[in-house]
C-alpha cells in the first residue's frame, strides 16, 4: 500500500534571524562608506519579500545579486535554491543547497529540504542521508523525523517509520499531522485500535482535519465500528458537503448495514458530482437490486456500461439481475459480453457454466469448465461444478473424482465434502456421506443445508434424535429452510410425536405452499392420529400439485377408508395399482375395504393375489387369516413360498 502521509516541506529558514536593514532618512553613503555585507542584506531582503509574493524569478534575481556582494552567504544559496524548487528547477535548486552546505556544514533546515528533492526524484538513499543529517545537527526539531519516516515507509521499513513518526511527537507533540501519519501505518499494519486512538489526538488537536476524521472511519468501518464510521463521514461532509470520497464511503456502509434506501441516496450525490463513474452505478445498482427493484438496477448497469464499456462488473452483475427475471437470453449474453472484454475472465465463464447447467445445457457447461480449467487446472470451483453436473447426470463416479479433486487443490473449500457427502449419501455409503458432512461443517458451520443433510443421514440410519439436534441447528440457522422442517417432521413422526411432526409439516408449507411432498408427509400424520379428513385434504393437494406421485393415491385410499369413504378409497388404490401394479400393500387395503362393503369376491382376490408377491411372514399371515375368516379353504390353493 502507498504511503497515506506526505512529506512535510520545510521551507522557511530555520535557526537564522535575518534582519532587513532600514535605511530611510540616512544619508546616502559615499562609495568608500559601502558595505558589500550591508547591500547584500538588503537584496536578499527585497529576494524574501519577492518570494513571500510568490515572484520567484524576481526573488531569484534579487538573491543572485545579494550573491554578488556576500557569495560566503549560506541563508542566500538555501533561498535561491528554494526559489527554484518552487519553479521546478531542481538542478538548480540542489547545486544551491549543496553550496549553502559547502559554506554551513550543520545547516540542518537545508539537509531536509534538500532531502525533500531528493524523495521528489525517488532518490531515497541520499533523502534517506540528508534526514538522518538534519536530525544529526537539530536532533529535536519533529518534522526532520515526519520526513524521515516517509522514506522509512517508502523502503518498506515499517518499524523504522513508526520510530520516527514516534520522536516527531515527543518533539512536536502539538502537531496533529504527525498523530495523524502515525495512525496511518498503524491503519496499514492492521493495528486499528492503536490507529483510531492516533487519529482521534489529531482531531483533539486539529477539530476540522478532514484527512484524520475521514481515516478514522476507515478504522471504525474495518473494525465493525459502522455507527462510529458514519458519524466520522457524516462530519467530513458538514466540513466538505461535496467530498465524494466520504460520500461513497457512507453509501457503503449503509449498503452493508441493509440501509439501501440511504446507501442509494449517497451513491446519488456522488453520481450528481462524478457523473460518469461506471463503479458508482454498478453500486447504486447493487442497492436497488437488494431492495428488490431489479428494473433500476438493470438501468443503473446499463448506465455504467454506457460510460464504462469495458467494466465488466457491470455485466456481471446486469447478468445475475437476468437470471432473477428468469431472462437466460439476457443474463447468457451479459456473461458472453465480459468474457469478449476479459476473455481470461474465469468468473464469468463459471457463471455462465451454471446457467447452462440450469438450462440443463450440459455440454455447453462442461466446455466453459473445461475452458477454464485450461487457462487455470487449480481453480477447485471449476472442478466442483463439474462433479455437479456429473451428480446431475447420475454419473456418481465421475462426481466424486471430480469432487476429491477440488478438496485437493482446496483443502478449506467446504462446498465439495458437501456434495460428496450427498453423493456418498445417495450411494448409501453413510460412512463417508458422514465424514464429509462433519467437515464441511467444520468448514462452514454456518450453513443450513449441511446440518439438514447431516440430520437426514442420522433418520436414514435411525438415529432420530441426533437427527433433531442437526434438523434444529438448520432451522436457527436459516428459519426459512423448507426442507429442514419437513425432514424434522420425519424424524418427529418415527419417533411418534404426531402432534410436532404436523406442526413441522405445517410451518414447511407455509414457508412453501407448492411444497407437496410435505402435504403427502402431513396426510401420513393426520392418518395415524385418526384425523381422515385432513389427510384427505392434504393428500388432494398434493395430487394436485403432483400427480405422478402415486403412492398419494395409496395414502389417500387408506384416508377415504377411515372416513367410511369406501368407494372413493377404491378407486383410489384402483389408481395407484394402475400406476405401480406391484405394490403390495394396496392389494390387502383395497381387499380390506371391499370386505367392509361385503364385496367378499373381489376381496378374496385382491388377498389372493396379496399372497403372490414378495410379502414378510407377518404380512402373509394377516391375508391368510382374512381369507380363512371369509371361508377359503387355503389347503386348496397352491402356496407361493414367503419372500424372505
């Protein structure tokens, strides 16, 4: 980071009382009365007055002729010198103060500003020395230190620096620029706590220093400190109302504090004063994205590719806009345009990439991840979108490698033992489905998803309890993670706790109400706490928003009989043995349901056949008993052996 301080350019003569000569009413001196010392003053006087007019040619002409009588004269060469800094002479300037040092030796006010020449031309060794010099000859005069410490900063020599800015205060503790630049190193060291308290003594000293309050809030805004930052910027702006800087520092943290509407209201002033600033509309249009206006916040990114063509975050984030008013068009041909502009954009080619996995454009996704993965083979985002791709293709090898892959390059990167776990999960391998959990966990502990996962893998495995632990920490996390409440719903069912799986179920469709697996879930419920007519409810919901899940005909079926709706329970398992003819369980319950309407016929047959299929011991033995209590003699029908 470049240094924050400037040098501090010491120009007046230091150490020197120059008298300027009066004359009037003296007679006028015969020429053996002239005294060369005496003409020499008076010019050099009449060089000062020039100077402190800003004439410097004619203070130049005045000194050289002040040289004329007196060229012993060091005050005069260090003048003239000065005189052409201020020209932007500096081959003048230096060889008239290294005569001055020729002539005073212990100079120490020309060893600094010759040393300022220096640092103007990057020269710092010899800076370096002349400081060091004029500290040497007036050891305790603080800005030889101030200056002293910038070509430490400039050498990278951070403790040096802090050294010298540290003797600057000893010895000028009233001076509000050395405070200032100390806290400005401790500000770059990350040292913010020390830095606030250096600014805030600079301000004590010096109420209107800008530079110091607007550092201050920097140090504040770093350190979570926002209501301190915005108070800092808001006096900046009672001091400088047009400071854009403090303008677009207070519209930040707004945006970071969720104040869009006052962050968009500070990028305006600064768009009223900067009016072609690409970065300040793209913005203004993150904010009016997070309030939900996307129509402005695709005016605003066009407006900053109108005077930015280039600035490919404005494609970016025009792009993401798109994707949100579900226009791919669009948002593909945003992510082309910055690739065009930055064609080694690999961010953009991952974007792009996940839009075409979203459109289900797999080959175009995979050639952009391979894209990337050639200009870039360690970029672990790449490889773990491809092992999504590949999950999504079920090609669950290929997933994992990819997967493996990414955690090498990336060890930290908790997104791939996530979706390896979930592989492994699907796989069945609980194990391994478990260790990638805990550590993306251990990587991203506040995740929703990867607590909801990890508790589903525990009901997998029965561990029901453990499951509500991790079902629980998913829900504090993210209160509207649909998924979390229906799989807690779950858990609460196995373990019999009816009343809390419903609620469960509930509170997941009304976080989602075209969630309907969860009505089939909470139709369950209803039908063991014998509540048949909700479950219905539920049930015809669910059919409605998803009419290929058949086993809803079968739940439903059992519901209609609760109620006594024998017939409408028919036909209903008569659905659901259309869609899945072996099902065993909706034989027996459509028997069960034509025994209660004395459709003894049909009923033998459906338990009949019940005794065909792949059926436990204990299922088998419940058919048996129906049949023989309707009069079957089982000794005449050919027995299929009990599937184990």
């Amino acid at each position: 980071m470049s240094p924050r301080f400037r040098f501090f350019l010491f120009v007046s003569l230091l150490g020197v009382v120059l008298t300027a000569c009066s004359v009037v009413n003296a007679p006028s001196p015969t020429p053996t009365q002239v005294d060369p010392k005496t003409v020499a003053q008076l010019l050099f006087t009449q060089g000062d007055q020039y100077f402190e007019a800003g004439e410097f040619e004619e203070a130049i002409t005045q000194y050289s002729e002040a040289l004329l009588f007196d060229s012993e004269n060091a005050d005069t060469y260090y003048k003239r010198g000065m005189a052409y800094v201020q020209l932007g002479n500096v081959t003048n300037a230096l060889a008239d103060l290294t005569v001055a040092l020729d002539i005073d030796p212990e100079y120490a006010a020309v060893y600094n500003d010759r040393g300022l020449i220096y640092v103007s031309l990057s020269d710092f060794e010899k800076a370096l020395d002349d400081f060091s010099q004029a500290i040497a000859y007036e050891p305790t005069f603080g800005t030889y230190y101030r200056n002293r410490a910038g070509v430490y900063l400039e050498k990278e020599d951070i403790e040096l620096a802090l050294a010298d800015l540290s003797e600057a205060i000893l010895y000028s503790p009233e001076a509000a620029g050395n405070y200032k630049d100390r806290g400005d190193l401790y500000f770059q060291q990350g040292d913010l706590e020390r830095a606030v308290a250096d600014y805030t003594k600079a301000i004590g000293l010096q109420p209107e220093y800008v530079v110091a309050l607007s550092n201050r809030g920097d140090a504040y805004a770093l350190s979570g400190q926002f209501e301190l930052a915005l108070a800092d910027f808001g006096k900046v702006l009672e001091l400088v109302p047009e400071d854009v800087g403090a303008l677009y520092k207070r519209a930040d943290l707004y945006n970071q504090l969720g104040d869009y509407e006052k962050a968009i209201e500070n990028y305006s002033a600064v768009l009223a004063i900067e009016t072609e600033s690409a970065k300040v509309y793209t913005d203004r249009g993150l904010a009016y994205r997070k309030l939900g206006q996307l129509d402005l916040a695709v005016a605003d990114y066009t407006k900053a590719l109108e005077v930015g063509p280039t600035y490919v975050i404005a494609f970016m984030n025009r792009a993401a806009v798109y994707r949100e008013q579900e226009d791919v068009e669009r948002a593909l041909a945003d992510y082309s345009d910055a690739i065009r502009v930055v064609p080694e954009f690999e961010q953009a080619y991952l974007e792009r990439a996940r839009l075409y996995r979203q459109i289900e454009n797999v080959a175009l996704a995979v050639l952009d991840l391979e894209t990337i993965l050639e200009m870039n083979p360690e970029n672990a985002e790449a490889y773990n979108e491809l092992g999504l791709l590949y999950a999504d293709q079920d090609d669950y090898e290929l997933a994992l490698d990819a997967y493996s892959k990414a955690i090498e390059l990336l060890p930290n990167y908790a997104n791939p033992y996530y979706n390896r776990g979930l592989v492994y999960h699907v796989l069945r391998d609980f194990l391994n489905a478990l260790e990638d959990y805990n550590h993306a966990i251990q990587l991203a502990f506040s995740s929703s998803d990867v607590y909801n996962s990890r508790g589903l893998l525990r009901s997998d495995t029965g561990q029901y309890e453990a499951a509500l632990t991790d079902f629980d920490l998913a829900i504090e996390l993210n209160p509207e993670n649909q998924n979390a409440y229906n799989n807690r719903g779950w858990a609460y069912y196995q373990l019999a706790r009816y009343e809390e799986a419903i609620a469960d179920y509930t509170k997941a469709v009304e976080i989602d109400p075209l969630y309907g697996q969860v009505y089939a879930n909470r139709a369950v419920a209803y039908n063991d706490i014998g509540e048949y007519a909700k479950a219905v409810d539920d049930l015809t919901v669910s059919l409605g928003l998803n009419p290929a899940n058949y086993i809803a005909y079968y739940i439903r079926g059992i519901a209609y009989a609760g109620i006594g709706e024998n017939q409408k329970a028919i036909e209903d398992f008569t659905a659901m043995i259309e869609i899945q003819p072996d099902y065993a369980p909706t034989y027996y319950y459509r028997a069960v349901v034509y025994e209660q309407i004395e459709a003894v016929d049909l009923a033998i047959a459906d338990y009949l056949h019940f005794l065909t299929m792949e059926i436990d011991i204990f299922a088998r033995t419940l058919a048996e008993d129906r049949l023989i209590a309707l009069g079957v003699d089982l000794q005449t029908i050919s027995q299929p052996t009990a599937a184990p």
